[in-house]
C-alpha cells in the first residue's frame, strides 16, 4: 500500500513561509553552469546599470523538470532587479492579455533603461501568449539593454509550440535544469540545519524525504519551522518532534 503523504498542520507557525528566494538559497548541484550565467548577469547591474549586458546575458532560457528549480531562478533574478530598481516583472501561462499587453508597451517605453521580464512555463502558454512573447522577444532582441529569461518542462526544439517561437527560444542561452539526488537534498538539509544551528537527529532528514514534499522550498520551509518549533518546546530536533508537529489537530 503507498504511504500517503505528511503534510503540515496548521499551528501558530507559519508553515507556509518559505525562506527569501534568492540565487544565494538555490542548491546549485548540477546547475553550476546556469547559476554562474545569472550571478554574471546580476554583476553587469551592479557595475553599471547604464551598460549594456552581452547579447548571451539578454536572451537565456532553461528548461528541466518539475523540482529542478525554474520557478526559483526567475523570482532570484526578479529580487535581485527589484533591489538595484530595475524594472522587472514575470508572466507566466496564467498572465492575462492586459498583463501581457502591459510587459510589452512597458519594454517598448524603456529601451534606455535596464529591464528584466521574466517567463515562466511558456510550454503552457495559449495562442494569444505565444503571439505575445514571440513580439516581446524581438523587441529585446533588438535592444541593447533588455533581459529575457523564460522556462520550460522540454528543451526548445521539443516544445509545443508556434515555429518562430520555438526557434527564438533557442537563440540565446539554452541551460538544462537537473533535479537534486536525494543525497544531494539530504546534504542540503544537513548543511542549512548546521547554519542554523540545529542538530537533526540521523533519521530527521530521511524520514523527511520519505514523507513529505520532497521539493527543497518545502523542506527549506519546514527546516525555518521546526527551528522555530524546537526553540518553543525547549527540545531537540528529533524524530519524535517532527512527527508532533505535522501531526493533524484532534477536532472534538
């Protein structure tokens, strides 16, 4: 029989607060290539927000499956726009035609300045998203300041897509995103439990990837919530705690 899976209670902590998204919190295992393009990106900002990023800084796109992390690089590259006030903002196969409307007349007003839009998911996108993006595209493409970054399940060519999309989406930089192993997502839970100062007991962390969300913004999350939790109960992090705390409230 499958083991369902634990999910957490509602108690006065917030389980739902994942940490600050952030290149700095992404696991880069596997990714190296990708993170070290974005990071290099993010340094032709700081340098001088009047210069031109290189044309492979302006058009990237990554592609890999679902937990490999494509939601969290686009809102990293977002934050990182937002504290340098860079006008960036994200679409994704859920953005309305206004919305869409709105990302392409802000770009064509703003071809002196700095911008990033972001693009999550356009393998879902409907017809009237891929005309957008597809206009969209070309207008970075022929600016000089301009940055798009998009995300998809399959590599370019593979996409069901329009043609002259699939084949723009390939113009730029093209990364392959690659899950953690599960002794990577273990190391991972070790090591920020270390900087926080916890000491998991040696079967916390496995039963964690048996029985919960096994994608690390989750368990990131749930690590700041048994900080929290192990710090209120004036007990260690053990097996038994755990377990305490995601365990349903009995309703009487």
């Amino acid at each position: 029989m499958t083991k369902s899976k634990v999910f957490p209670r509602q108690t006065t902590l917030d389980l739902g607060h994942a940490p600050e998204v952030r290149l700095s919190t992404f696991i880069p295992t596997g990714n190296e290539n990708l993170i070290s393009a974005l990071q290099a990106l993010g340094k032709t900002w700081e340098s001088a927000t009047s210069s031109a990023p290189r044309f492979d800084q302006r058009l990237i796109h990554a592609w890999g499956p679902s937990g490999s992390g494509r939601t969290h690089i686009l809102q990293a590259m977002v934050a990182k726009a937002n504290d340098l006030n860079i006008s960036a903002s994200s679409l994704n196969h859920s953005s309305t035609p206004d919305e869409w409307r709105a990302a392409s007349l802000e770009l064509e007003n703003s071809t002196e300045k700095i911008a990033l839009l972001c693009v999550d998911d356009v393998d879902h996108l409907d017809e009237f998203g891929q005309g957008a993006l597809f206009r969209i595209h070309n207008l970075i493409k022929d600016s000089r300041l301009q940055v798009l970054i998009t995300t998809s399940s399959l590599p370019p060519a593979s996409l069901r897509l329009r043609d002259d999309l699939r084949t723009r989406l390939a113009w730029g930089l093209v990364f392959q995103m690659h899950t953690l192993a599960d002794a990577e997502k273990l190391n991972a839970l070790e090591k920020a439990a270390s900087a926080r100062g916890l000491n998991l007991s040696s079967d916390v962390a496995p039963w964690l990837l048996r029985h919960f969300h096994r994608d690390m913004p989750s368990l990131m999350a749930l690590l700041e919530a048994l900080d929290v939790y192990s710090l209120e109960t004036k007990r260690a992090v053990t097996l038994p705690l755990v377990k305490e705390m995601l365990a349903p409230k009995n309703e009487t």
